[in-house]
C-alpha cells in the first residue's frame, strides 16, 4: 500500500513539474506582451495628444492665411482644393486622429509580424539604424496606411498621405518591436516542430529490455543527465573559447559571454544572464574573421559545469542551435575541423 501511494505521488511530482514547465514560458510570454502593450498603447496616446494638437495650429493657420491678399486669391484660383480643405475642416479632429492613428497601429503590427514571420526583420530592420529605419520601413508604411486611411476613411490620396505620415513616423518603430518576443519567426517554429517531433519519436520507441530478455516500447524517461527526456546523441565538443553577443527571448536585451565546448551544432554558454531552459536566443559567434549567426535553444544538463569534464558530452548540454545559414555551418565545421586536426597532431607530437 505504502509503495502504491509513494509511486502515485512521484507521478504526480512528476506531472506536476512538467506542467509547470509547459505553463512558464506562457506566463512569461503574457509578461512581455503586457509590457509591450503597455508601451504601445502610451505611444498612441502620445501620438494622438501631438497629432490633434497640430491639425488644430494648421486650421488656425489657414484661417489666418485667407485673410491675407494671397489666401484670398488662392480662394478664388483653387475651389476644388479648398473645398477639400473645408470638408476637413468639418471633421472633428479628435475622433479622426484617433482613426487614423488606429489604423497606422494595424497596418504597421501585420506589416511587422510578416517581416518577422519570414526573418526579413532580422536582416533589414534589426541590423539598421536610425535612417536605416526611417527608408527602408518608415516611408513605405506611410504609403502602406494611406491606402489604408484612403479605403477606410474615403478620404483623398494627398490627403489621406498627409495625415497618416506623422503618425506612422512616430509608431511604426513601436510596431515592429511590439512583434519582436511576440511572433515567432518561421525558422523557429519549424525548429520547434521538428524537436518536438523527435521527443515524441523518441518516448514511444525507447525501448527498455524486460527480466526475462525480451524487449517491448514503453514510455521511459531518463532524469540522470537532463530534465528533458533520454539523450539521442553525443556530439564532440572542442576545447575552444570564442566570443559571443546573444540577444535574450525579449529581444532587445544584448549581452556577451563567451561560447566553449563547440560543436558543430551546439556550444555552452559563460555565466548566462536573463535565460532559462527552452528560451531561444539569437547569438552573433566570432570564429576567427567570420561572424557566424544563427538561433539556438536553450537545454541546460542538471549541471552544465559538467562541459568541462569531457568533450564529448550530449546535445542537450547548453545550448542547442536550431537554425543557421548553409554558409555559416561551412564556416564553423571548416573551423572545428582544422582545430580537431591540428589537437591530434599535437597529441601524436606528444
């Protein structure tokens, strides 16, 4: 009886240990949409206040301005102008920033989950700087939202233009990084997909030899090395140090550290700041004069100071890459290769 009950508790540590590590990275990914819904929603508001305010200087202006000789002459030279002006002028403007500034909003969030989505972002905008941001993304999502305000509004392309460039300007920067964290991009969905693929794979075809010699599948699940599940391979690491920048699951945090235990698919981090088990970074690797980048999963072992131990030690052990141009896993195999040549010839030298 007393081994019925002890067993049904270990499993029900163990469920409840497992939900909780299915339950942490929603209630964090929560954290961080709240933040970043807070962040947008106080630069709408910002946007909408300075907006309002200059549509009201500009009609005060132009009500000064026909009182002069040259208002008056433009009255009369340019009536279809000016009846678009005085249709305007009939607008409460308030209500129409509010608009105009929620469809910036739309436009630019599905704008930005796409880029992200194909890992357009993380080639075009997240390497760019200020300029960089304000040509190749600012002025193509005022044209973007004034399609939009022009559809939706019923307003004129010029004028449709004009009121969506400011607000676009001022948000779309909050846009984008609001998708940044939020949205995954594609490489790492189908990187999740796969892993997740083989865990399956790998819990329903372990198979555990019984006492009387045969052998059946059965669930297993091994806690000796790692929480995740039994280890599939062991990879050779190299005793090598390079200098890394990560960019954390939020996104905008930097930080460096330096990778050891190399492998062509995985490395351990230095002292990890701000990471837990199953976040995905996106580290830039400096091997030699090559930067080699790429997205990696983190897997730590029970203890990952074990990395030192022994070079060949199992995948799961730090840090897991998951995506990586062809050309950057060229780059770091040639490496690796010409370092695992030149630690034998040492050792035959010895």
């Amino acid at each position: 009886m007393k081994a019925t009950v002890h067993n049904w508790l270990r499993h029900l540590h163990n469920w409840l240990r497992h939900l909780h590590n299915w339950l942490r990275p929603a209630h964090k990914w929560l954290g961080h949409f709240w933040g970043k819904l807070l962040e947008l929603g106080l630069a709408y508001g910002a946007t909408v206040i300075l907006c309002t305010g200059l549509l009201y200087l500009v009609n005060i202006l132009w009500i000064l301005y026909l009182e002069t000789p040259v208002g008056q002459r433009f009255l009369a030279d340019h009536i279809v102008y000016v009846g678009v002006i005085e249709n305007l002028q009939r607008q409460n403007f308030l209500i129409l920033t509010l608009r105009v500034a929620l469809i910036v909003i739309a436009v630019c969030l599905v704008l930005g989950a796409a880029g992200r989505v194909l890992l357009v972002m993380r080639y075009i905008y997240d390497p760019q700087g200020f300029f960089g941001h304000l040509i190749f993304w600012g002025i193509p999502s005022a044209v973007l939202t004034s399609f939009a305000i022009h559809r939706t509004l019923k307003l004129g392309w010029a004028v449709s233009f004009s009121l969506g460039l400011l607000p676009t300007l001022l948000l779309f920067n909050y846009c984008f990084r609001f998708t940044l964290g939020l949205v995954p991009e594609i490489s790492t969905v189908f990187g999740s997909i796969v892993s997740l693929t083989k865990k399956v794979l790998e819990r329903f075809t372990t198979v555990e030899p019984e006492t009387n010699g045969s052998s059946k599948p059965r669930h297993k699940v091994d806690y000796s090395v790692a929480h995740y599940g039994p280890e599939r391979r062991s990879e050779l690491r190299h005793k090598v140090d390079f200098s890394i920048i990560y960019y954390g699951p939020e996104g905008n945090a930097i930080d460096e550290s330096m990778a050891f235990q190399v492998s062509n698919r995985g490395f351990c981090l230095w002292q990890p700041k701000d990471v837990v088990t199953g976040d995905t970074i996106k580290f830039e690797l400096r091997v030699e004069n090559a930067l080699i980048l790429g997205e990696a999963q983190i897997k730590w072992a029970i203890n990952p100071s074990i990395a030192d131990e022994n070079k060949a030690l199992p995948s799961r052990a730090g840090c897991h890459i998951i995506s990586m141009y062809k050309k950057y896993e060229s780059v770091l195999r040639s490496y690796l290769n010409r370092h695992f040549a030149q630690e034998k010839k040492r050792d035959v030298v010895d």
